[in-house]
C-alpha cells in the first residue's frame, strides 16, 4: 500500500493501523514499513481471518482482493491514501498461522513472503 504524497515512515504506519481498525477491525494482521531512501516509505501486510474476499483484476494479469466482507477496502484506502494492491501471498504456505515462529526473525520473513530485503519493522 503506498501514498499519493510523502508521508514518513511513522506516519505511514498510523495511517495503516487507523485504516485496519476503522475500516476492517476482525482482521489480524501483521505489517511492516518500507523505507525509501528519498521519501518516506510504503507498507507490506500479511492479512489474516479476512472472511469472504472478493477479487478484482489487476496489473500484470494478477488478481486483487476488491473486498473483504464486502468493505472494499481497495477503494476506500485510494480516496483517503492511494494507490494499493492486496494479492496473495508469494508462498501459499505464508499463512499467519504458519508464520508464528518467524515473528522472531523479521527479517526472514520480510525477505520470504515480501521480497523486501532491508526492511524497517514498526
């Protein structure tokens, strides 16, 4: 999830986490910001529990969550934020529960699921 204007890395992580509870609270979640070496950063989440997902078509030929639960959640963060795409995991077996042992090395995870390679963990 990214933002149409800098916004600093702390920001972007209040931004994300107003965002969760406000618009999909039953959702568990893990995340972390992306710093970017001239602005601020962006964001890289792993949902969990999501309930009913609707899906919508996206660059590149990927498919992309529209809605959870019917909140559509890609329209709602691009008025209030920007441009976002919510798709599956790179792994299939990334999923929150088999992920609970990694919390202790997030770097591992970042790089795994993400592809991120230097991450800052909020």
């Amino acid at each position: 999830m990214t933002f149409e204007r800098e916004v600093s890395v702390w920001g972007a992580a209040r931004c994300f986490e107003d965002f969760v509870v406000r618009q999909i609270p039953w959702v568990k979640c893990f995340y972390s910001v992306e710093r970017h070496r001239v602005h601020g950063g962006h964001l890289h989440a792993l949902f969990a529990e999501c309930g009913e997902l609707e899906w919508r078509p996206g660059a590149r030929g990927r498919m992309l969550v529209g809605s959870i639960n019917g909140v559509d959640v890609w329209d709602q963060w691009k008025r209030r934020y920007g441009r976002n795409s919510i798709e599956m995991p790179r792994r299939s077996d990334a999923t929150a529960r088999n992920l609970e042992c990694e919390f202790a090395d997030p770097r591992k995870l970042t790089e795994e699921v993400f592809g991120v390679e230097k991450p800052w963990i909020g």
